[in-house]
C-alpha cells in the first residue's frame, strides 16, 4: 500500500508539471481552404479570404475536372458540380452568410459565382463556355 502511494505521488508531480497544451483552432480561412480541398483535391485553392467574422467567403481554385477535350455542355456541367460541391463543403461547415468564387484555368476564370446560406446559387460562365 506503502508503494501505490509513493507511485501516485511521482505520476502527480509527473503530470501536474507538464507544460499544458491547448490546441487552437485553425483560422478560418485554413478551415475553408481544407473543407474545399477535400473535395477539389490538394493544392487547387489559389486564393481564399474568409470576411465579417466568417459571414463572407471568397475564394478561388483550379478547376479540377475541366478538360478541353470535353463539349462545351460537359464542361458546364462538371464546372457547376464541382462548385456546388466544393461551396457546399464551406456552406455545411462553416455556415457563412455568403460565399463568392471563381473558377481558374491557369489565371484565366472559367466559371465565376455566388451561394447564399438561403440555398440561392448562381453561376457565369466564361464568354467560350456559353456566358
């Protein structure tokens, strides 16, 4: 009985001087760059700013399913998917009021838009993808 207090003594004095750690919270606008990379694949947000306490969300990323061999419909089609998806990430997450994006091909937008928290989506296309 003697040893299991003596045991108990050391493991208090062990634990009760470590150093504390409190984890921080990632800042917003990392949170928003990782919700949408999940979906979009790593590296593809080149800009994201994160607003108003987190109630505005602008960001842009490398389309990620855009190909030149595809009809200008296909590329549409899979352009608006990918960002319903990757603003619908942010938008189940992080709840902002507003979410605006742009979708680039080396620096040159394709696809440029807005999705509210009322579930409004919008989206224009580049002048080659039917505006």
């Amino acid at each position: 009985m003697a040893i299991m207090g003596w045991w108990s003594a050391v493991l208090l004095v062990v634990l009760t001087t470590a150093p504390l750690r409190i984890a921080q919270a990632p800042a917003p606008d990392v949170v928003a760059r990782n919700l949408a990379e999940n979906v979009l694949g790593q590296g593809t947000v080149q800009r994201i700013q994160v607003r108003g306490g987190g109630a505005l969300v602008d960001i842009a990323w490398e389309a990620a399913l855009y190909r030149p061999t595809h009809t200008v419909q296909k590329n549409r089609e899979q352009l608006r998917g990918e960002a319903e998806i990757a603003t619908g990430s942010i938008m189940g997450v992080m709840r902002p009021e507003m979410i605006t994006f742009a979708i680039l091909l080396k620096g040159r937008t394709l696809a440029a838009g807005w999705r509210t928290r009322g579930g409004e989506f919008a989206i224009t296309f580049a002048p080659d993808l039917g505006g």
